[in-house]
C-alpha cells in the first residue's frame, strides 16, 4: 500500500494552520517568558516542534490499521506507565504527572495514553460492526477508559482525565448511542455530580467554587481566574502589542507560557488577534472532521473524530478557562502551550489524521 | 455489498457477527452534529472574549493598572530646631518604616507578621479595617522606628508577605531626658479630630503634624511636603520602573533664640526640682532658655506614642506636660514688691524719702498683718531697705495707700493678667485682680482690706513666670515690655509696649533690687563676682501659715521660692525667672538663677576673648607676621 502514498496527499491546509498556531506559540513563549528563569523555552518550543513534525511522519508511515493490532499491548502498557507514574512520578504543580526517562527528560504520560485510547475506542467501535451502540457494550467500552481515566484523576489531573471521556463520548455519540441512552448519561451525570464532588480533593473542589464566583476570594483560589480576566479584558481591541503586556510581562498571569497561554496572547494582540487565532483553530478542527468524512472505513472515521473531539475539548476548555467561560482545569492548547509532551502527542495525533487520509483512495 | 473489515487478521475472531457495510456514510448525519457544535462551541468563546476586550475593556484595564502601579510616599522631611547661634536642637534621623500594601495584603497573614513584629494583632487588624473604604493604593503603616531584629524579619519573610513595604522615614531626634521638652513639643499623626479642623484642612491623614510646642506653633514652617514615586511592580512586589516622581519638598529650618549654654545651665540648675526658669534679653524679648519641670520624654511621642505612657504622664499629678513657664499660675509673693514700690513713686504716693516702722507687724482695716520676720521687726525704713528686706509691713502700708485701682493699673501696665503673645501655644494670662474684676466675677465691691495682700504678691494675684520675667525686665531696660519670643525675628518687627517712666523712680526700684543680692538682703546667693546682679527674691505661701503650720507642713504645702534677677545693673542684658515649686523660702529660687546668669556671662566672656583673639590674628597676617604670629590657641 505504502508505495501509493505521496506527500501531496499530506494535508498542506492542516499543516500550515499548525505551522502558524505554533509559531505564534514561540512568538508568545518568547514574551511570556522574558527575563525569567524560563528565557530558554522558546527555542526548546522550536525543538520539540521540530520533534512533533518529525514524530508526525513517522505516525503517518505506519498504516493505521496495523497499529489497532497493539491495542490491546498499547493499552495494558499505558495503564502499567500510569501506575508506575503513580508510585514514582516526580511532583510538580502538587501532583505527580512526571516520570523521568533519563537525560534529564520528564514525560507525562498521560498525554500519550489520549492516543490510546482514541485508538482503544476506535477499534472497539468498529469490531462491534453495528449502526447502533448497545448500552451493554457502551458500559463495557466504558469501564475499558475509566481506568487510565481514574489514574490520571487520582495524579491528580481532572483536566487531561476529562479528555478521555471526551473522546469516548463523541465517538459513542457516533457509533449510534442511541439519544435515550444519552438522556440517560446525562440524567446520571446530573445525579452523580453531588455525589463525584465528595470525592474531588479539596483543590479540585476550590476550583469549581472559585469558577463560579471568583471574587470569594481574589488571593487565593479565585486568583488565576481574575488575572486571567484582566489580562484578556485590558487587551482591548488591539492588544498592548508584543512585550507590552503587563499582566503577561509582570507575572500577575500565571503560567504564561503554558495553560494560560492564550490570555497573555489575547493580552497583547487584542481582540482581533484572539479573533485570527480563534478561526485558525476553527479551520484546523474543521478541516480534521473534513478527513473523517473522506475516511476510507469507520476505523479510520473514529480515528480522525477522536482527534477532532480530543483538539475541540482542549480548545473549549483551555480557552473557555482564559475568558472566564470554564473552571480552571489546567490542560494546555495544542500547539502553542509549552510542553514537549503535549506538542508531541498532539503532532502524533495529526500524524494519525493525515495517515487516514493518505490512505483515503484504497480500492 | 460488504467491504473488508478494518483489518484482515481481525476477521478471524469477528465472523461469526453479522457482516455490516464498513462504510462512514451511516455518520454523517452525526459528523454533521459536530460540526454545528464546533460552531457552537467557537461561537461561544468569541463571545466571552467579546464581553471582555470589546465591552469591558476599560474596567479591566484599570484593574490590570491597579495590579501593577503603586504608589510609595517619599517623605518630605520636616525642618531641624536651632538655636540662636545655629546648633541643632532637634534633628531628623533616618528611620525605617514597615508599610502594608492593601493590593497584595492577605487577611490571615496579618496574625504571622503581628507575631513577627512583637506587635498586637487586635491592634494592627484595627488599623487595617479603619481604612477598609479606602481605594488600595492607600498604605497603612504596620510599624515605624524597626529594630534591626523587625529588619531582619522583614527581610527573611519578604517572598512569603509580598504586601510588606519598607521605606526610609525621617525621624524627629529629640534632646534626651525631656530637655526643652515643653518648648520643643513634639509630632504625632494628625488625628481625626485635627483633620476636621480649618487650620488643618490642607494636611491628610497620616500626616505627622506638630502637636505641641514650637512643633505645632510653627508647624507650617517645619512641615515638608510628601513627594510620591508612582512604580510599576511585579507580582512579588519588585519595582520594574518608575514612572513619575513628585519631589518631597524638605521642611525649612527654624532658628530659635534660644541659648542651648543658658538653656542646658538652667535645665541642670532644676534637676530634682518642680518649677520652671525663663531667661529674657529684656532689649528684644528673646527668650534664651526656658525650662519647665517636671519633663517628659517626646521621643516617646515621635513614633506613636504607646498608650501605657499616655497614661503614665495623664495619671502624673505633677502635670508633666504642663509648660509652667506659660502656664503656671501662681502668687508671685514679694516679686511683685518691685512694681508697687515703682507705683508708688510714679503716682507721686510716695518718694523715696518716705519711710516706714516695721515692728513685726502692722494693723490695717481691723486686721494685724504680720510681717515675714515677725515676731521681729525691721525697725525703720526707707523704700531702699524696704525693698533690700522684702519688709511686707513697708508694702502692706504703701499698697494700702495706693489703693487697689493703682495697683491694677501698674499690673496691667506691665503686663499680668493678660497673655505676653509669646509663640507659644497654650499660653495662660494668670489674673491681676482689680475691683472690675471682683464686680464681674463675685458681683460684690473690692474691699479696702484685700489691698494690703494683692501689695505682696498674694490674693488673687497670679502670674507665669514668663510674665514675671517680662515685666521685671520691662522695668530695667526703662519703661519698654518687648513681646517674649521664641523664633529670631529683627527687633523692628517685634511687638513692644512702652511707657515712659521717670528714670529716677526706675534708679530708685533698681538700686533696691541691686541691694537684695549685694547689701545682704534676701537675694544674697544670686550674686556674682565682678557682675552686678540685681533681683528679688519671692515666697509665696499656698495657703495661711496658720493653716500649714500646725498640719505638719508636707511637702505639698510648702511655700512656692520665686527669684528674678537681671544682670548688669545699668543696661541690662539678661532677665532670669526661676520658680521652685514648694521651694520654702524665695533664696533657694536665687540660687538657680545665679547659675544660669553666670553661664550667660561666662559665655559672653569667652566669645569677646575668641574675637580679641581672631582680631589679633587677622591684624597679625594683615602686617606680614604670618609665619611667626601663628594662630595662637585661645584660653
């Protein structure tokens, strides 16, 4: 099969898009981090780009369809890393995401596990060969992504936990839930909130309250929420212009160059440059929902959704978060936060989209 | 029509299900789903970012300022006290001050830095709440005068309390051990009361302002105006950059006329004692010292003061904080002899070949009136020795001639009953009784027998020592009463009251004077080798020797010991005041008031030498003798 692939059926517009939103990432890193102890890390954001891209064709080479075979090894290996990740993660931020993988590298692991379980999902959807999801076998599929998903909450780390479910929802949603069934999941969600809340640590719990009223308690909880505000809300139409942020440039933002990311951009660029940003984002998750379409088979549809459904909930969430619309959960924005682990996993996940749909034209 | 499953080698396993097209098509429908909620989705962040950056943005804006601008007071340091020949008296020091920023302040760090600081928590979450309506950028100060160990706290939890701000305060120095405490004052921060005050209108709070004495007298001399440094900081409180400066305007300094030599003689003449010295150049009015005792310490009041002390000097029954100099108002006894003696010469009563018997005692309006010496006598007596021996049947008899409303017009004339307007606050006018006075406070007439008592300086007679001090000085330099005060001023421009006295009645009262210290008199202690001291010496009873005598006599009711002095006899340059509270007999008061004329002549002795000296100095380089006249060191 290999010898039908070209590079011309690479997606040029995806890549470009990505190309762009990355580069305004190093731009934005570079500002964020001037004159602090980070000042390197716009330069390793280019190298862990260049990383990304070289990981992403390397993705793209191998078919698909052959990785579904190591699925099941992918999964139990995920899940014997997340509990390894347990016991001798290194602590940072108050959880314990981190394991240290020689020369100085840290890997999150929880990052890689989302390529997983797209994949999980993907095949377990397709072999069921039905139009319509059974409700037994949703709980099966199910209980299969709760468990990374409960490790990666126990780290803790609600926000990339919540990624997993994202991804199983959309792609149940797809493989024919029925609506009754979602009414039903909603219906116990709406029950079990309550009950989940006893088990959110207290931070967690800070968070959300924080979330809905921030002004409680400005210092403390409420504080990123509120910076974040000021600095999107002082940016105006315009933007203070690169560097000239203060929030950004003054540290009242905090983490600048990583999960809030986008408020020091929208800080210094303004509406008009969120707005720019915004439809790249836009065009990059419509144009991967446009490969699911012209997917040659379902697996490769699944494929292509649960990346599209992975890249919109960290859009939803990271930049819902920066306007003040979402709780603060931290999960970073593909491609620009900083981070080797995220930029890799979300260039392997685009790898995973153009091996779709270089493979579009079989028979 | 059926495609190949997804992968061949799965097909095995799945067979036995039944075989379903494995095309997306039956998806799209949902696909579509999506797509409308990824708009959705998008939709909804432009619009949170729409109420922020396009409808708010001024709000956050400032808010995002709030955050990073702050604004540190730079003090404007208030003027030194001089003295009359330049030294300083009162001086700044530099002193740092603890500031909370209420931008970064957190309510439960204020129990840690309370315990830090050895201060108390109530006290400091108080002062903090006082200014709870206030916009942010208002400082509230935590703690000034920090010892080196409050530095170090300071210093060593600066990352864990951000909104600690230390700045550099200048500091009011005061002489140590209450010296010139009640002319100096002292500074506090303005209170609420003074801030609804006009003469206060223009201070804020916060603001130290003079309190009391010169400080509050020429506070808007002294005062500098704070500057402000708008800075824009980061979130650990750094300073990244200044944006604008307004310089802090320094105090200016004020020169008093005071002596600091006389002024500390006088202040070591009174230690261990009550009372009060006031010296006067009686051809100006300058004060050139002034003490009151008992003192207190006003760099005790510098800071704030605590209220254990407050309480400490409210609860004193010896008033420490009253000036007595201005504000003591006591009988003057036999100081006052001097102006009736000077009455009776000017109304032509009496001249000054008039004489008296004294046998111990004398009868007037149906009352035997005792004379000091009794139950001896003084025998016969011109105004001369009248005056020499402080012989109160003399006065008893002259005053009675007299008459009330003369003696009234003569106190008046030379100043009691009526404040001097010395540039002082709180000044108090004592009472020079006359039979106006009776009728408007006790609506009855004077009666003749309340004469004789008010002719020795007691009754209702009270006056300030610094009343005495002008009055008698008045006197001396012939007829003119320069207003007591405490700044330099050209004499052109200070307020004088003048009557034209004959000069040989002043001879007359002044030779008497000259014979208290020097023809064995009452004032024998105050005389001087080679200085014409001239005085009066006073002992005014608190209340009837009949009275005290038989109790025991404590210390409490022992007679007021009053002196004045001046000094040379003819020109004289300096008038002393000096009251010993419960002194006993008016020679103890005579004692303090030779030292502190002696520490004037002494001075005045070395500076003429030093001149002499300089003059020969300078006519020696002047004739070519440099290298063998030298600079001879002067003794």
């Amino acid at each position: 099969m290999a010898k039908y692939l070209s590079p011309r059926d690479i997606d040029w517009t995806v890549l470009l898009i990505v190309l762009l939103i990355c580069g305004v990432g190093v731009l934005q890193i570079y500002s964020a981090t001037r004159d602090t102890d980070y000042t390197s890390a716009w330069w390793k954001q280019i190298v862990y780009v260049a990383g990304g891209l070289f990981l992403m064709w390397l993705m793209m080479a191998i078919d698909y369809h052959s990785m579904l075979h190591y699925v099941p090894a992918l999964y139990i290996g995920s899940v014997a890393a997340l509990v390894i990740t347990y016991f001798i993660g290194e602590k940072a931020y108050g959880s314990k995401r981190w394991i240290p993988v020689g020369f100085g590298v840290h890997l999150q692991v929880s990052e890689f596990v989302k390529l997983v379980i797209i994949l999980l999902v993907a095949r377990y959807l397709t072999e069921l060969r039905t139009d319509e999801l059974e409700i037994r076998e949703m709980l099966k599929l199910a209980g299969l992504v709760l468990v990374p998903t409960a490790l990666v909450m126990k780290q803790p780390d609600l926000g990339t936990s919540l990624t997993y479910l994202a991804i199983l929802i959309v792609c149940a949603f797809l493989a024919g839930l029925r609506w009754k069934y979602v009414a039903a999941i909603a219906v116990v969600t709406v029950v079990v909130l309550p009950i989940g809340w006893q088990f959110l640590n207290e931070y967690q719990k800070g968070r959300i309250v924080s979330f809905m009223d921030p002004e409680s308690d400005p210092q403390g909880k409420g504080y990123q929420l509120i910076q974040s505000q000021i600095a999107v809300g002082s940016g105006g139409m315009f933007g203070k212009g690169v560097t000239k942020g203060t929030q950004t440039q003054l540290r009242f933002l905090p983490t600048a160059h990583k999960d809030f990311i986008f408020s020091a951009f929208a800080e210094e660029h303004g509406f008009v440059g969120v707005s720019i940003l915004l439809s790249l984002f836009f065009v990059l998750v419509m144009r991967i929902v446009q490969n699911a379409h012209t997917a040659p088979d379902r697996v490769g549809m699944y494929l292509c959704m649960g990346v599209a459904a992975l890249l919109l909930f960290h859009i939803l969430v990271n930049v819902g978060m920066v306007a003040g619309l979402m709780p603060v959960t931290g999960i970073p924005l593909p491609f620009m936060s900083f981070g080797g682990s995220s930029i890799w996993t979300f260039f392997l996940a685009l790898g995973l989209v153009n091996n779709v749909r270089l493979r579009r034209f079989v028979n | 029509m059926t495609l190949p499953s997804a992968d061949p080698n799965l097909e095995p396993r799945l067979s036995d299900k039944p075989p379903l097209r494995d095309d997306t098509r039956f998806a799209a429908g949902k696909i579509a789903v999506f797509q409308y909620a990824t708009v959705i989705i998008f939709l909804f962040l432009m619009s949170g970012f729409w109420r922020l950056q396009v409808q708010n943005p001024e709000f956050y804006g400032e808010r995002a300022q709030q955050n990073s601008i702050k604004s540190v007071p730079i003090p404007g340091p208030r003027g030194r006290i001089l003295d009359r020949d330049g030294r300083v008296i009162v001086d700044n020091h530099s002193s740092f001050s603890l500031l909370l920023a209420r931008e970064s302040a957190k309510e439960e760090h204020l129990r840690p830095i309370a315990q830090g600081l050895d201060l108390d928590y109530n006290d400091l979450a108080a002062r903090v709440r006082r200014v709870r309506s206030q916009p942010k950028y208002v400082t509230v100060t935590i703690k000034d005068e920090l010892s080196p160990a409050d530095l170090a706290f300071v210093a060593a939890h600066l990352d864990f309390f951000p909104e600690l701000v230390l700045i550099q305060t200048p500091r009011r120095l005061y002489p140590k051990n209450g010296m010139m405490a009640h002319v100096i004052g002292y500074t506090g921060e303005i209170s609420e009361d003074e801030l609804d005050l006009p003469d206060f209108a223009k201070y804020n709070q916060g603001d130290v302002v003079g309190k009391f004495g010169i400080e509050k007298q020429y506070n808007d001399t002294l005062m500098g105006v704070d500057g402000q440094r708008q800075v824009v900081v980061d979130n650990r409180g750094t300073v990244r950059q200044t944006l604008a400066i307004k310089k802090a305007v320094e105090g200016k300094d004020l020169q008093l006329t005071i002596d600091l030599d006389v002024q500390t003689v006088a202040e070591l003449a009174m230690q261990g004692k009550n009372g009060s010295v006031v010296a006067l150049d009686p051809r100006s009015g300058e004060v050139l010292a002034m003490v009151s005792r008992p003192t207190f310490d006003p760099n005790k009041f510098a800071v704030r003061i605590k209220s254990k002390d407050w309480k400490e000097i409210l609860d004193n029954p010896e008033h420490p904080m009253l000036n007595r100099a201005i504000q003591a108002e006591l009988a003057p006894g036999s100081t006052f002899k001097p102006i009736v003696a000077l009455a009776g010469l000017s109304t032509g009563t009496v001249d000054d070949k008039w004489t008296t018997h004294c046998s111990g005692g004398v009868a007037l309006y149906g009352r035997y009136q005792h004379c000091w010496v009794s139950p001896k006598g003084h025998g016969t007596l011109s105004m001369h020795n009248g005056i020499v021996h402080s012989c109160d049947v003399f006065f008893y008899t002259l005053g009675s001639k007299l008459g009330i409303d003369n003696l009234s017009f003569y106190g008046d004339l030379v100043g009691f009953g009526q404040t001097t307007g010395i540039d002082l606050p709180h000044e108090r006018s004592g009472l020079m009784p006359s039979e106006k006075w009776k009728l408007r406070y006790y609506r009855t007439k004077w009666y003749a027998g309340e004469t004789p008592s008010v002719a020795i300086g007691q009754g209702a007679l009270t006056v300030t020592p610094l009343q005495l001090a002008r009055a008698i000085g008045g006197i001396a330099v012939g007829g003119k009463w320069y207003q007591p005060h405490m700044v330099k001023k050209p004499l052109d421009q200070v307020k004088m009251a003048e009557w034209a006295l004959n000069p040989e009645h002043v001879k007359t009262v002044v030779d008497g004077l000259y014979g208290v210290v020097n023809e064995g008199g009452t004032g024998v202690r105050a005389a001087l080798p080679h200085i014409e001291v001239c005085g009066k010496t006073g002992t005014s009873q608190l209340a009837s020797n009949d009275y005290v005598k038989p109790a025991g006599g404590g210390e409490d009711m022992r007679d007021n010991a009053w002196f004045v002095g001046f000094a040379p006899r003819d020109n004289p340059e300096i008038v002393v005041v000096a009251l010993f509270e419960h002194g006993g007999h008016g020679q103890f008061a005579a004692a303090i008031v030779r030292d502190v004329l002696k520490a004037h002549f002494d001075k005045k002795d070395r500076v003429t030498q030093l001149q002499q000296n300089q003059t020969r100095t300078v006519a020696a380089l002047g004739l070519g003798l440099a290298g063998t006249a030298g600079v001879a060191p002067p003794q």
